[in-house]
C-alpha cells in the first residue's frame, strides 16, 4: 500500500522521532538519580548505544521502545508499507542481538527493559534494577555487585 502521507510529510514526522532521551529513558534515569544512584553514564560509546552505562560495574542498561524493538506484548504490525516497517523491525531486532553478544563478549551485563512496563509502573522496574545491581546505592563500591552470573536480562 502506498504512504498515506507525502514524502516531506513523512521526512516531518520522522525527524520528530528521537533516538535518545526518549521520555521512559528520562522517567528511568530521574528515578535512578531521586533514589541515590549515581556513577552511571548516558550515550556512552558502545555497541548499540546504550541508554544507561554503569561502567564500573560494566553493566548497560538499553529501554526498548515496544514497537522499534518488537515488543512480543505491545507490538502491531502498522498498516501502511507493512514490508518496510516490518523488515526494518526485524533488522533492528537482529541487530540487538549481534551487540548482545559483542557487549557479553567484552565483559557486559545487559539488562533491556519493554517501553510498556517504564510507562505501567516505573517504580517497579526502578526495585528491579537495583535489585539487579545488587545494592541501594551504586557508589557503594564494597558491595558485591549486581548479576548473580547472568549476563543478559530482561525485565519484564
């Protein structure tokens, strides 16, 4: 099917997307700061450019949009151009998993966190990450680090 809309249209209303500081990466990232945490980093030079670093517990945080990333809850297949959308999905998709591995290679914990759950109850994901991290304050440095050998979670 054709675009609905015309080609400056689109360019418009794609030029208003943003790929960083996207409101649940603020809400997560206001919530960390509020609850004491600190030592983190933004847009930090990594392979799929994650949206929180703790680089001294070699942690990344990345918050997948629902439909960019192909929420298995959230996501719809759009009507228009549907091929389009839905190779590019995937290709995103496939590409989160080749920076997976590269960052687990390299000594990362992954923890990738759904749109959907930020924007339902922020709060809880804020206990899992800390949870995750293993202590209240991340400046404690005597604590014994978050992980519990896994190097990949999602929060759900």
């Amino acid at each position: 099917m054709a675009d609905v809309l015309t080609p400056e249209q689109r360019k418009k209303n794609m030029s208003h997307i943003k790929g960083k500081d996207t409101k649940p990466e603020l809400i997560i990232r206001r919530k960390l700061f509020a609850s004491g945490v600190r030592g983190y980093r933004v847009h930090y030079d990594l392979p799929g450019k994650p949206d929180i670093v703790f680089t001294k517990k070699k942690v990344v945080i990345f918050i997948d949009g629902c439909f960019w990333h192909k929420c298995p809850i959230c996501f719809q297949e759009p009507e228009t151009r549907k091929k389009f959308w839905v190779d590019k999905i995937d290709k995103n998709c496939e590409r989160d998993l080749i920076n997976n591995l590269v960052l687990v290679e390299k000594g990362w914990t992954i923890i990738r966190i759904w749109e959907h759950h930020i924007r339902k109850n922020s709060d809880d994901v804020l206990k899992e990450i800390m949870t995750f991290l293993g202590r209240t304050n991340i400046t404690d440095s005597s604590s014994s680090g978050g992980g519990g050998g896994y190097k990949y979670i999602r929060i759900i």
